[in-house]
C-alpha cells in the first residue's frame, strides 16, 4: 500500500497498491484487498517492487534529484525568490 502523495509513487505505482491517504474508506479498501490478495498476485507485486527497488541504488537517486533541480533552476537568477 503506497500513498499516491509519495515521490515513489511515480516508480513504483504499477506494482503498489495506491491509495489517497486522506481517504480513508480507500484506505481501508486498500488494506482489505492486500489482506486477501491471491498469493501469485501478492508474489507478482512482490517481485516486482523488489526489481525496482534492488536496480537503483541511492547514487542514483541523488542524481536524479540534483538533475530536477538543475531542470527547475534553469533561467532563474541566483538570490531570486
């Protein structure tokens, strides 16, 4: 179960269950669903966060975050709010 509010939502959405967490009849669905999940479902999901999570280290990840910043910073001066 992943909030959709997360910045790992956008990787690993297709594999999480996602859920508005201010929505709590969706929050409770949610964990229903992962309580009672068929466990080839469960496994598959299972499988593959793990694949996206074991591929990136956080050398990466600082990257990528630096990369965003350097993207929106673009054109701005230094000291402008």
């Amino acid at each position: 179960i992943l909030s959709e509010n997360t910045g790992a939502h956008e990787e690993l959405s297709e594999y999480a269950l996602s859920v508005n967490p201010f929505d709590i009849q969706e929050l409770a669905d949610s964990i229903h669903a992962a309580l009672t999940m068929d466990p080839e479902e469960r496994r598959r999901r299972h499988e593959g966060l793990k694949s996206i999570v074991t591929s990136r280290d956080p050398g990466h990840w600082i990257d990528e975050q630096l990369a965003d910043i350097q993207r929106k910073d673009t054109g701005r001066i230094v000291g402008d709010i």
